[in-house]
C-alpha cells in the first residue's frame, strides 16, 4: 500500500485530498503541520479519520532546515510520495523538487513552469503571449513611472503583490492619491513576513478592476493534455468582497475550460491548475485573474462533484489506472460551514450586518442543493475548527 505525505495538510484543502485518496483506495495518509508547540497534542487528537499520522515541522518553508525535515520524514516513514497543498508548500516543494526526487515521488510541477503561476507579473506577461482576456496589467518602475500611469488609468484599481498567497497582498485604490499611497507603504515598509521567494508584497503590480462574479476553472492535467476538469461559481466569499469560495457551485462553462486547456497546452502542464475568472459585468466576457498551480480550498466539492484530482494525480504518478471522470453534476453546491459561519461577524460589524448574515446562513440549510465539509462520519475535523484549533499558516483560496 502505498504511503503518502500531504505537506501543509491540516487546512481544508488538505482534508479534502486526504478523504480522496482514502476513498480512491491504496493508500495510507499522512500529513504535515507547521508546529504550533503545545497545541499540537491537541490538534493531532482532532486530525480526520482518514489521516495516519500528522507531523509537524519547524523550519520555515522554503529553508534548509525545512526540506531536511521533510527528507528525514520521507526516509524514516519510507514515504512513496509527497503532495503540498498550500501555497507556500507548493511553492517550496517545486524549488526542492530535484532534491527530495532521490528520497520519493513529488507530486508538484517544476519550480521553472510553477513560478510563472506564483509571480503575478509573469503570469500577466504570460497571458499577454496566449492571447487570454486578462485584466489590462502595469508593471511600475518606480514612483515616476505610476503618475505616467494615472493619466490614462480608469479608476478603481486592483494592486496586488507579486508573490502573495490567498486573498492577501490585494489593495484597492479609488483615486490616484490612494494608489501612491499604497505603492509607497509597500516600497517602504516591507511586510515582516515577507521573504522575497514564497511571498513579496514590496513591488506589487497594478491592475484594472473587473466588475462581475467569480468563476473558477478547475483542472487535471497530463503532459499538456486536459484529463479532468469543472467549473464552478462562487456564490459567497470572504472576505464578500471577493476571496476565498465559503458557498460555491458547480456550473459547466466550457469558455472557461477552453482557456484552460490552452494554458496546459502552452505550458505541457503536469497535475493541477486553478484558474480565477471574472465573467466581466461589462461585456459578458470571462477574464482570468491568476492561476493557482495547486489544490484549492473548495477541493472537497470537485471531490463531491464526482472528481477525485487527488486520486488521479497519485495512479498517474505510479502508472496506475486512473479512472477519470468526464461527467459531473452541475448545479450542486458545497457549504464550508465553519467559515461561513465566522463570515457572519467579520469587520465592519454592525447588528443588520450580522442579523443579515445569520439569516441566510440559516435560510441556505433548507436548500436541497447543499452539501456540506462536515461529514458524519468524520467528525473531529469539524470539532476542532468549532473551538479554533485549526490554525492556518497558508488559508486557502476559493
């Protein structure tokens, strides 16, 4: 049976790929956490049903220290491949690809093809070459460069970091003094947080704002070849502005897929690809927003849908039959109720505010179409976020 490590995999999409593969069969799951010292008795107490064992780390991603532990947990468990599912995992397993490949399969793209997909800037200048609809992209050059920029901008715009994670390191401007504002804090005071490599808020790119909902193009890819895919929408986000999918469902929209299938061909993409699409209130017209070139946050509704990525991912990597699915059904919706529940009293509060939010959350259970993160079966996930004890380093998107 083979045995597989999910870095990073105490979040949701990490739950998400552990019930896959679980119930693709073969497999015996475990996972890893950054340490949160004391706690982490606690949070292996409510680890899900599907998981072995979880360890936890203490080297920061991407640091020498972090891939030796995860090298010495490869060898000590005899680990047959490793899967990152957050952001920084992601980012930090594909720069150590070559390195961990002696020890066990790693299941993430190549460093040289993901980073055009975890730097903004590349990925704009990469939509420009494929000819996507893509919002309109200014990479500044220093403050100068900005004022050249306003002149012609149509505000609100949409500044964004480079390298970010989630819906952090996005910032809103209504005018021109609001942009230099912005652009000057992040050239002067740096995020602490920040390394240069997995995230940099201090040179961020600006961009138009497009008006309209939220779609996702969701995909499996082979050599460039789409194997598996959906779209779905986000019904409610957080932050509602625009963020991570708390209600999405399930749509067909091959305009979307298109796009996607033409990435993965361009790039002869191996694994997942999330794609983030506004259909633009304007036109009609989709316009991708980014690429996340790894698990999703919603990953448990593809599951759901009928698409087990998880699964194929791994019997394609062990030249087993992976049992793709072409069909899924449209039109079921998936609620992660913990944080829509948390939504309710994010900021700015006010009693309509919050009165509003706990009427719909209560309304949606009388729709047929939901179903649910929580599963009966499987409960300690749930009860753990129910008394915060899973704590995030990477929140995952969408």
């Amino acid at each position: 049976m083979l045995k597989i490590l999910i870095v990073d995999g105490l979040n949701r999409s990490g739950l998400a790929v552990s019930r896959a593969l679980r119930m693709a069969g073969g497999c015996r799951i475990f996972v890893t956490a950054p340490s949160l010292g004391l706690r982490d008795i606690i949070l292996r107490r409510f680890k899900s049903n599907s998981i072995e064992s979880v360890f936890f780390t203490t080297g920061k991603y991407h640091t020498s220290r972090f891939i030796d532990e995860l090298k010495q947990l490869v060898i000590n468990n005899q680990i047959d491949a490793v899967i990152p599912v957050g952001q920084a995992a992601a980012v930090s397993l594909s720069s150590a690809r070559s390195e961990l490949s002696g020890f066990c399969k790693v299941l993430i793209e190549d460093y040289v093809k993901l980073s055009k997909f975890h730097d903004k800037a590349e990925t704009a200048l990469l939509l420009e070459e494929f000819g996507i609809p893509h919002p309109a992209t200014f990479i500044p050059e220093g403050e100068d460069s900005i004022h050249a920029y306003t002149a012609s901008a149509n505000f609100p715009v949409v500044i964004k970091a480079r390298k970010g994670m989630g819906s952090t390191g996005i910032w809103y401007a209504a005018n021109e003094r609001e942009l230099i504002d912005i652009y000057r804090k992040r050239i002067s005071n740096q995020n602490p947080q920040d390394d240069g490599f997995i995230t940099d808020s201090s040179d961020p790119i600006i961009q138009e704002y497009i008006p309209g909902e939220l779609h996702d193009a969701l995909v499996y890819c082979v050599d460039g070849e789409v194997r598996a895919a959906l779209t779905q929408k986000r019904l409610v986000t957080r932050p509602t502005d625009g963020g991570i999918g708390i209600v999405n469902i399930t749509t067909h929209d091959e305009r979307l897929l298109d796009y996607a299938r033409r990435i993965a061909r361009q790039t002869s993409w191996n694994g997942v690809l999330m794609l983030d699409f506004k259909i633009d209130d304007r036109d009609g017209e989709p316009k991708l927003l980014e690429v996340n070139p790894r698990f999703w946050g919603t990953t448990w509704l593809s599951i759901l849908a009928g698409m087990n990525f998880p699964g194929y991912l791994v019997a394609d990597a062990f030249s087993e039959p992976a049992a793709y699915c072409h069909e899924y059904e449209s039109g079921l919706a998936c609620r992660w109720i913990m944080d829509e529940f948390a939504a309710i009293f994010d900021s700015p509060l006010t009693l309509s505010g919050v009165l509003k939010g706990f009427k719909e959350f209560i309304t949606r259970f009388k729709d047929s179409r939901y179903r649910y993160d929580v599963i009966m079966s499987d409960l300690k996930p749930a009860l753990g976020e129910m008394i915060n004890l899973r704590l995030l380093t990477d929140r995952q998107p969408r």
